[in-house]
C-alpha cells in the first residue's frame, strides 16, 4: 500500500497474509461521505462525512467526472471559494465580498485596491480618476477613459486605444467592454497590435480576457490571449482543463501584428500574421464556454493575476497599442465591436490615443521630467522640488526633505530663514523636544 499527499514522499506499507487473500467484490465508491455509516461501523469504524471541495479524480489513471459519472448523491454544491480566503488585503484592511464582486476595507492613511497606498489626503483628481500618492504631500491621477491630464479635466477622443502596462504604482492600463453574449459554443476573434518596443513582446504580457474571474480556481472556464516569450499564446478552459496555442516568434521587424483566433465546442485553432494555422482540443467532455464578466483589453481592473482563473495567468499588461476588436459567435453571423454600443467601453484606466504622448502638451519646471502612462501623465521632479509642475520647494520641515527634521515627541518644526526650530508639546523641552 503506497499513499503520498501534499507532495510529499510517499509512504510505503506492506503486510504479509500467511493465506492467499480472497477474491473480493466491491460495491459502490462513496466520494466525501457514506450514505449509511451505522452498517459500516463494525469494520471501519466511526466515519465522518468530508467537509470541503474535492476538484480532480483518478482512479488507475483514468479520470472520473465528479458530477457526469455519479449514480446518486446528496447535499452538494458547487465549489465556491471567497476571494476573502486569501485575505488580499494589506496593511490591516478588511475583505468583504459577496457572489459577484470584492474589495477591501481601507484603515486611516491607506488606499488602493489592496489597502498597498498611504492616502490621498484631499484627493485633486476629477472625472472619477483613481488617486495614487507619489509622495506624502503630492498625488498622481491615473485617468479614467476618455479623460487626460495632469487632473483628468481633459477629455480625449481615442480610436486606436493605447496601453501602458503595468505602472510604477501597481496599476494597469485597461479597457472594459460588456459581456460578449452567444459565445458558449462558439467564438471568432480579430484584432491588431502594435508593440511599444521590441522588448515589450518578450514580457508576460496580457492582451485580453473574459472569464470566471475573481476566484483564481483551476476549474473556471476562461478565454485568454497575450505575449510570452515573444510568442502568441491563446488559451481557454470549458471547465475540465485548459487547452493552450502557442505561434512561432514574432517577426519583430513588422510594425504590425494580426490576430485570428476562434473555438467551435472543444477545437480551437490560431493564426498570427503570415504564419501557419495552429489547433488544438480542449481535454475532457465538457463542450461550452460558461463565462460571465466583462470582456477586458489590454489588462484588468484588478492586477493580482493570482485572482484569475488558474491557467496562464499573465502577469502584466499590455504595452502597445490594440485596435480593430471584433468578434463573432459564428461563422453565419457578422463581425463586430465588442460593447453596446458598439465599439464603446464600459470602463478603462490610463488609456491614451496610440502615438500620442500627453507630455507634448505637460512643461515640468526645475528639472522635473514628464512621465506618461497611456492617458495618465505627472512630473518626475528632482531632490528638493514637488508640486504637479516641480515648482514648489521642499521645505527643511517637509516630510521629503533629506535628511529629514529632528524635532521628536510631537514636537512641531517650523521653518526659518536659515534651518528650522522646533515647537514642544506640553511636557517636553530641548532643542528638538527630546527632553521630558
């Protein structure tokens, strides 16, 4: 007898019969529970019924489907892990989810998706743009679609939509479309992209994805497409395990790249530019694609890709530019924009006009340099300068100042002509309030 678990070794038993063991008939093989476990109590003694999700089956190699194969059962439900099991939430955020969607609950002086941001005291951005702190006194503003700017108080026309990946805070540039209904059976895609750079195609890079999302489970079905290792690769799971494409390096010497890719039950098949057409079987028996979240390009509202369906799980977003998106959910039918209407996002971030740089239009002053992110655009200002523009100095009592003030004990520091003094509160005294 040999059992191994967790990865583990395994472990070995033998067991010697002074007698040749008997044929033996088996009856039905319970999974989790027994029916009756008083008639069963005499040889295995007491039994408890197993609590928790059982995902994959085996038995001599040969896969059983959980639910396909069973004669009977009772109690079941379908696995359903909260995204609060993981406890996403950082600096003593508290999770809350419900059967769609999650967020964390944010302590005084945090912010961001993950609670991961000191806050954005008085928040300047408009137009519902998500405010980071890039300091502890100065704010960037990362643009939702449709706005520009150093506040977001732009609005832009975009027709060939620009993405910037993966930004110094943690955040990604991302479009979100409607859900794209009438593709269970069958799906057809096409799509164009222009990479930021050479090296932008050897990244792990996201391009779109529609799926379960926001359980991170093996088991979810999902649609994926984006840049590993300078290679294509589409993948998509219909329940019972994922089936992956992967094309011939890109020829990076072409300005353009063209995408057709498309899934009829469990076939799928690929093609990238003038290279062959490439296929592949889904494993399993399940046959339909169940998937019901927005249909997102270029990267995705949250960017843990830990929260994402198990499969590839890209770990950054896009850098280039995409365009010309339509779909179809077969062959009869029309190819057309995703969204309603068409063409139209229901959401993004940080998206600009391909080829466009808002830092045409952005002067920083005293050294500060332009830093652009799709739409979104701030001042990377040097030692000594803050501001939106790097044209206020750093006080000697500000919080960036190097080295920074000694007052201690709550002492206040208020600047001088020349250096600084320190204000003590009730109880302290000294130079820099040191003493009791």
């Amino acid at each position: 007898v040999e059992v191994a678990a967790g990865g583990i070794p395994p472990v070995q038993h033998k067991l010697s019969l002074p007698y040749q063991a008997p044929q033996v008939t088996f009856g039905s093989l319970f999974l989790g529970g027994v029916p009756t476990p008083a008639g069963i109590q005499a040889c295995a003694g007491e039994i408890q019924g197993f609590k928790g999700c059982i995902r994959d089956f085996q038995v001599n190699s040969e896969e059983l489907f959980l639910i396909d194969e069973a004669l009977g059962g009772r109690n079941v439900e379908n696995c359903n892990v909260p995204v609060c099991d993981y406890q996403p939430c950082r600096n003593g955020g508290t999770c809350t989810s419900n059967a769609e969607n999650w967020f964390c609950e944010c302590p005084k002086l945090y912010s961001g998706k993950l609670c991961q941001f000191a806050t954005c005291a008085g928040n300047p951005c408009g137009h519902g743009a998500t405010c980071v702190p890039k300091s502890r006194r100065d704010a960037v503003c990362l643009c939702p679609y449709g706005r520009a700017g150093i506040l977001c108080t732009d609005a832009v026309s975009i027709s060939q939509p620009s993405f910037s990946g993966t930004d110094a805070f943690g955040y990604t540039s991302f479009l979100a479309y409607s859900t794209i209904p009438n593709i269970s059976s069958s799906h057809e895609f096409l799509l164009k992209f222009h990479l930021a750079n050479h090296h932008s195609a050897l990244q792990d890079n996201l391009i779109f994805f529609t799926g379960q999302k926001g359980q991170g489970l093996s088991g979810d079905d999902f649609l994926e497409l984006g840049l590993r290792r300078g290679r294509v690769v589409y993948s998509y799971n219909l329940g019972s395990g994922t089936a992956t494409i992967t094309s011939e390096p890109l020829d990076l010497a072409l300005d353009l790249h063209v995408v057709q890719l498309g899934r009829h039950l469990q076939e799928g098949w690929l093609k990238v530019d003038e290279q062959q057409n490439r296929s592949t079987t889904a494993p399993g028996r399940l046959v339909g694609l169940n998937v019901f979240s927005q249909f997102y390009l270029g990267g995705y509202g949250e960017y843990t890709p830990e929260l994402l369906p198990k499969g590839l799980r890209f770990q950054n977003s896009f850098e280039g530019c995409i365009f010309d998106v339509q779909v179809r959910s077969s062959a009869q039918q029309q190819f057309r924009w995703p969204g309603a209407p068409a063409g139209q996002p229901s959401a993004g971030r940080s998206v600009g006009q391909c080829r466009d740089s808002p830092c045409s239009l952005i002067r920083c002053r005293n050294g500060g340099e332009c830093r652009a992110r799709g739409a979104t655009v701030y001042c990377d200002c040097l030692p000594g300068w803050k501001g939106a523009f790097c044209t206020e100095a750093v006080s000697v009592c500000d919080p960036e100042h190097d080295p920074p003030h000694l007052c201690k004990q709550g002492g206040t520091c208020v600047p001088l002509p020349s250096g600084y003094t320190c204000h003590c509160p009730l109880g302290t005294a000294g130079a820099y309030c040191e003493q009791g």
